[in-house]
C-alpha cells in the first residue's frame, strides 16, 4: 500500500482556489474567454489528475535543485520567490529570482524539462513557436516580469530532467509582446467587470486541454447531436489514458533518430542499430501541369474533445 499512500497525499494538494487577478503565468494562454471563466467561474474548473500533480511536485524539486547548484557555483539569487503586481491591468505573480551578475540583476525563471523538448529549445523563438502550448506561455510570463522590474534582460534556466544538464535561453523585453498581454488583460477585466462572456478560439493546442472545455463545448455542441450508446466512450477512455504513454514514446524515438542519423554501424547495449542514406525521387512539375492531374477524394476528419472535467 505504499504507491497507494504516496498517491493519496498527492491527490489531497490537487486543489482549485479563488483567482482574483489575471496570473502571469497564465497570460500566454491567447483565449480572453478562458481568462475572463478563470476569473468568474474556477470554482468549475475540472481538476487535474494524479499524474500531473506528480509532474508539478518534480519541477519543484528540481527547482529547489538548481537554486542549490547556482549557489555551489557563486551565482548570487535575488528576490527569489518575490510576489508581483501590477494593479494598472490586474496582473500578478512571482518570478524564481533574480540573478547578480557582473553586477547586473537579472530576472529569471527555472524550467525542467523532458530530454527531448530540452533539445529542441535554443532560443527564445523555439519558445514563442513551441510545439506545447505550455512552452509558448513561458516567454509572456518572463516578459511581465522585465515589464515590471523595468529590466532589459532576463533568461530561462532549463533543467533536463534525465541527464540533469543545464541550457539557458536569454530574452530581450519585448515591447510588442507585452503591447499585446496587456490588451489582453485589459479585455478580461472589461468583461469581468461587465458581467460579460467572450467567443473562444477553438484552437486544439489550447482548447483540447482547457480545464473549461466542459464549459465551452456543450454551447458549441448544439441540438443536432447523436447520442452512443456502444463501446465508444469506453474506447476514448481507454484512449485518453494511453495518451501520455504515446508522448513519451514519440519523444524517444524522435531522440533515437537525431542520435543515430549518418551512423552506419552502432552498438548500443544489446541493441545493434545499422543504417544508410537513401534517396528518394521527386518531380517538380509545373503549377498547369499539376492542375491537370489533380483528383479529390474523401475521407473522414474527426475531432475528439472531452465535454466533462475529471482526471
């Protein structure tokens, strides 16, 4: 019953408190709808699961971490853990610390990561464009903080949660990027003030895990709906639940293949990986041409969103 205890007390710190303010840390999320339910509505956020919780305990000892290691090294740490607000646009947080270096302060945020979003990441424009909705919130929340502190720099201190190394990713203040999260902000308070409800993006990488999904969709859902009675639910279920088994291996295998590529002859444990450059024939033809040749066939596009919070 050890697992089952552990998971317990995890389980008892997966909380929903009041949200008063627009957080910093949420700011990059582009959906005022889902800002403006954050203020209105928490109460009715679904609640994440067990494993997430465990995910958010990780960071946070490897946050404890790398404060360690910045002072075994002589890095100096300011303000760490400092509270912000700013009330003009009802915006707060708290920013990991500031860094004195060369005696300059510098505002920066610790990240951990997997080993393969770790290596994807080399600028803050890998940031801004991630392939996670998570990793394109990271450089709004940093770029308050500059906003605030009235600072010109600050940087990511990224942490690989495998091999434990180091990557930092500096960031300019961004004028434009902070230009547009305040208008943001400003958005959500009108609406906040004004009893109001804004149209949502139905965007995937946002609104497939929205803790207000269950919110959103039954409204865009509609009457013409046909109700399943099979296996189906079931299947999705089952589905949902490999989802993360799916991540992990897809981020393997995309490491695998950087690791490997233009080695002709590894042995790897008991592993024996062989490989060889092949090409691949392609045709350049003519726009005209191409039209010529065209056909259309179809086929079924299906998009799955769950309409009910839970783990």
């Amino acid at each position: 019953m050890i697992v089952e205890k552990i998971l317990e007390t995890k389980a008892k710190r997966i909380k929903q408190y009041p949200v008063k303010s627009n957080r910093a840390s949420e700011m990059g999320i582009p959906c005022v709808r889902y800002h403006v339910l954050n203020r209105t509505r928490w109460q009715e956020k679904a609640l994440h699961g067990v494993e997430t919780q465990g995910i958010f305990d990780l960071g946070n000892d490897f946050e404890q971490i790398v404060m360690r290691e910045l002072a075994e090294a002589g890095i100096q740490v300011i303000e760490q853990q400092r509270s912000f607000e700013w009330r003009e646009y009802n915006i707060t947080g708290h920013i990991d610390g500031k860094a004195l270096i060369d005696g300059v302060v510098y505002p920066f945020d610790v990240k951990s990561s997997s080993p393969y979003v770790f290596k994807s990441i080399n600028t803050i424009n890998d940031l801004l464009n991630g392939k996670y909705g998570y990793l394109r919130k990271y450089p709004t929340q940093l770029n308050l903080y500059l906003l605030m502190g009235e600072h010109s720099r600050g940087f990511f201190l990224f942490k690989d949660k495998v091999t434990g190394a180091y990557k930092e990713i500096w960031m300019d203040v961004d004028y434009d990027l902070g230009e547009e999260t305040l208008q943001r902000a400003e958005a959500v308070n009108r609406h906040v003030a004004d009893g109001t409800l804004p149209e949502p993006i139905n965007e995937p990488m946002w609104c497939d895990t929205c803790g207000y999904a269950h919110i959103c969709l039954p409204e865009q859902i509609g009457r013409d709906v046909e109700i399943d009675t099979t296996e189906l639910a079931e299947w999705l279920d089952k589905l949902e639940s490999l989802k993360p088994a799916v991540r992990e291996y897809e981020e393997i295998d995309e490491m695998v293949k950087r690791t490997v590529v233009g080695r002709e002859k590894i042995l790897a444990g008991e592993w024996f990986v062989t490989g060889k450059w092949q090409e691949r024939k392609g045709y350049d033809l003519p726009e005209e041409i191409k039209q010529k040749y065209q056909t259309i066939s179809r086929f079924w596009r299906k998009s799955i969103k769950k309409v009910k919070g839970g783990d």
